[in-house]
C-alpha cells in the first residue's frame, strides 16, 4: 500500500487473519497474509478516523464526523450506524468483552451506546475543549478517562477509573508530570494502568496502582521525540518510535531495554496495532508502506 498519506489508523481483527485499515478516508478490510483487499467499506461516512473490531470479529465499528458505522466483516454491508449532530469528531471506540456496548470519545465528551437496543447513545462524560482518552481491562465494567488539563499554568493529566454499570467515578488522580498524553492502557486484570506522555521533558511510560492511585517503581523515560506508539496485549511490551531517525523498536515497559529492532519503514509512523494475542504486529507509515511483523521474530511481510 503506497501513496500520499494524510492519516491512517489499523486494527487487528481478534483471530489476527484479517486487518482493518483507514488510508486517508479509504476504510478496507484486508487478508493478513496475502495483503489482498478483501472489501472496500464505502458509506457515507465523512472523515473517519478510528476503526475497532467486535469480539467476535463479525462487525468493524468506523467513526469519522458525527457518525459510527457498523459493518458486516463477512459481507462488506453496512449492518447499522450511530449519528448525532453534537458528536464531533470519533476519536477512540472501544467494545465491552461481550460485544454489546460500544464505548466511545469524541470532542469533549464520553458515550455509551448499545447498537442493538439503542438509537441513540448515552452521556457518561462531557468536558468541552478536550479530547478524552479510554481504556478498558478485561472485566468489561472498568473504563479508565484521561484528559489534558491545564490549572494555573500547570500543564497536567487527569485520570478518573469509571464502573460503567453504576456510572459513577469510583477514583481519580493527577499526573503532574505528564503533558501531552496520548494513550493510556490497562493491564490485563485491571489493577496496574499504564500512561503515556510524549513531545516533553517528562515523556515516558508510568504504571499505577489503580486501587491506591500511587505510581509504581520509576517511569520508563526516553527523549522528548521519543515516542510510545502502541503497547501489547499483555501489558509487558511497547513500540517506540525515534521520531529523529524513524526507527522502530520493541521495548520493556517496566525497565525499557530493548526486545527488538524493527527496521525498514524510511519516513514517520502514522499507524502501530497488535493482535489480541499479541504476536502479530502491524505499523504504517506516511509513504502508504504497511509492515507486518511476526512479534517474536520481526520479519517484514
């Protein structure tokens, strides 16, 4: 896949054998091993800018501009879609571990929406002016919600641990030395939350305690154009990006060594996702080149 990228964005289906992949505002599904198109998802949605597998790997949920599109991943149809006049953009979606609930963040706000009983979707968080960041751990009632804040010239992140049956904040903490945070992730039981801030002296990876908000051990640091662009199922791995060389590499999450190289891609990444399993790895770049990687023995594909 070559060309002119503005953005892409990819996602594992959860038997790794077929990849979901946004290239500018082209949304197709792809066979992992031969790379051949597989369908060309063409609705009417503007701007698409997430994709997210159902557990069961039947439905592609989209998000671009006011609109989540549900696609059949066996037929290429369009089941059924979500649009809102307020949503703005979808920046992140996340199915619950039983496939009925689609969580997700748009601008300034956090939805709920269960497609097959639900027109419309339900406010959990609104916080205009900020762009929500989710994770959800394996128990499929936790959500974690981070957000950029800023208080007397303190840069700072905020995180807050929600239990989606209640609907109702259970804690919160700052990050005082994080600024720009682009993701945060659960390990998989649910009680160690990774954080990530980047393009700043403090970029690094920090773990926390969620039951005591305390951070664990020392962040993994690295420079400031350094940056963490996915981490494994697992929790244990990330891949960091060099953004002054393009350089890809597996890493450590407790103490940052290096795993292994991934070499190759010649211009900045737009795009990294593992598969459930996490040992299929999948990285785009702005030349349109898509790489996937055989995690424990990188070869390119």
């Amino acid at each position: 896949m070559e060309g002119t990228i503005i953005k892409s964005k990819l996602a594992f289906s959860p038997d790794a054998k077929v990849l979901a992949t946004i290239v500018n505002d082209d949304v197709r599904l792809r066979e992992v091993r031969t790379g051949m198109i597989l369908f060309d998802l063409r609705g009417s949605l503007t701007d698409p800018n997430d994709i997210a597998f159902s557990p069961d790997g039947q439905t592609l949920a989209v998000g671009g501009n006011d609109e989540i599109q549900l696609w059949n991943t066996r037929t290429g149809q369009l089941r059924s879609s979500l649009k809102e006049d307020d949503l703005g953009k979808i920046w992140q979606m996340i199915y619950t571990p039983d496939g009925k609930t689609l969580v997700f963040a748009a601008d300034g706000l956090v939805r709920v929406w269960n497609p097959a009983s639900d027109k419309q979707s339900t406010s959990l968080y609104e916080k205009p002016r900020n762009i929500p960041r989710l994770a959800m751990p394996s128990d499929g009632h936790t959500l974690a919600i981070s957000t950029e804040e800023s208080h007397d010239d303190r840069d700072f992140v905020k995180i807050e641990i929600w239990d989606l049956k209640k609907r109702m904040i259970t804690a919160t903490w700052n990050d005082d030395d994080a600024e720009r945070h682009p993701f945060v992730f659960f390990q998989p039981d649910g009680k160690v939350l990774l954080s990530v801030t980047w393009f700043s002296p403090t970029s690094g990876i920090r773990r926390w305690d969620v039951r005591t908000r305390k951070a664990i051990g020392v962040p993994v640091k690295f420079h400031a154009n350094g940056l963490p662009t996915a981490i494994a199922p697992d929790g244990k791995s990330f891949v960091l990006e060099d953004r002054d060389t393009d350089n890809l590499s597996l890493r450590d999450v407790v103490t940052g060594n290096l795993i292994a190289e991934l070499p190759g891609h010649e211009i900045f990444i737009q795009s990294v996702a593992f598969s459930k399993d996490g040992r299929t790895l999948a990285t785009s770049d702005g030349d349109g080149v898509t790489k996937i990687w055989a995690v424990r023995q990188p070869l390119t594909k």
